[in-house]
C-alpha cells in the first residue's frame, strides 16, 4: 500500500493511501489535460485513455467511466476553446485565431452576410496567382 508523508505539529507520519483512488484521481488529471490540450473529439481521447489502461490487467478495472469524467473533460475543453454559436451570423472569430503563429494575417475576408470567411496568408496568395490552374476540394455544398 502507498503512503503519503504528512506533517503534524509533533513530526512525521504516514498516511495509507488507497491505490485505486490515486490512479483514478492521476487518469483526471490526465483525461482534463489532454481535453484543454487536444482538438481531438473528446470520446476519442477518452477512447485513447482506456485502451491503454485496458492493456494494463491491474488498472484495467479502475479505470472512471466516461459518464463520470464527461463533464469534467468537456468544461477543460471549453476553458481554452470558444464555444460553437448556434448561428452563423453569431460567430466572432477571435483575434488569436485571425494571424498565424508568425502573426501573418489569415482570416482575409469574413462576409456574415454571404456566409464566407477566406483563411489564407498573404504568401499563399502570391503562390496562387502565380498558377494558372487551381484545384478546389468538393466536400462542400454551397
């Protein structure tokens, strides 16, 4: 059994420490971590987790239940990430998401009014114009 040191006014003693609790506790931390860190939906990381533990016989059985954690991992996720609007016309992209890294711009356009938004830098526009041919990507519907 694990033991955690605690101080007292008359020195040190050791407290035991239910392993199952702290491994529960530590798969949290772990679950909150990854959902704040992650764009990954959150089931699959979730998914990820428990696979893991799985192939593992002594923490297989200890792992907490998606239904426990779920909350927990969608409000981490939601601390660090704007929420979805309900409509398009209510969506405000954040500056942080406007510039690159490099702070290039990379939102061109955002037209509420048509529904189209233009991601690109000012260098990938220069490369198009130099094509003569472009190809555009069908998974869309207009």
């Amino acid at each position: 059994m694990a033991t955690i040191k605690t101080w007292d006014t008359d020195g040190t003693f050791n407290c035991p420490v239910d392993e199952h609790l702290a491994y529960k506790m530590e798969k949290r931390a772990v679950l909150a971590q990854r959902s704040a860190e992650e764009t990954k939906p959150i089931p699959a990381i979730y998914d990820e987790e428990a696979s893991a533990a799985s192939a593992e016989p002594s923490t297989s059985g200890h792992f907490p239940l998606f239904r426990r954690v779920r909350a927990a991992m969608y409000g981490h996720r939601a601390k660090r990430f704007p929420r979805l609007p309900e409509h398009r016309h209510d969506l405000v992209i954040p500056d942080q998401f406007k510039t690159t890294k490099s702070g290039e711009d990379f939102l061109l356009c955002q037209s509420n009014c048509r529904h189209i938004l233009v991601f690109a830098t000012g260098t990938n526009i220069r490369l198009l114009a130099a094509c003569r041919t472009w190809g555009m990507d069908g998974t869309f519907k207009i």
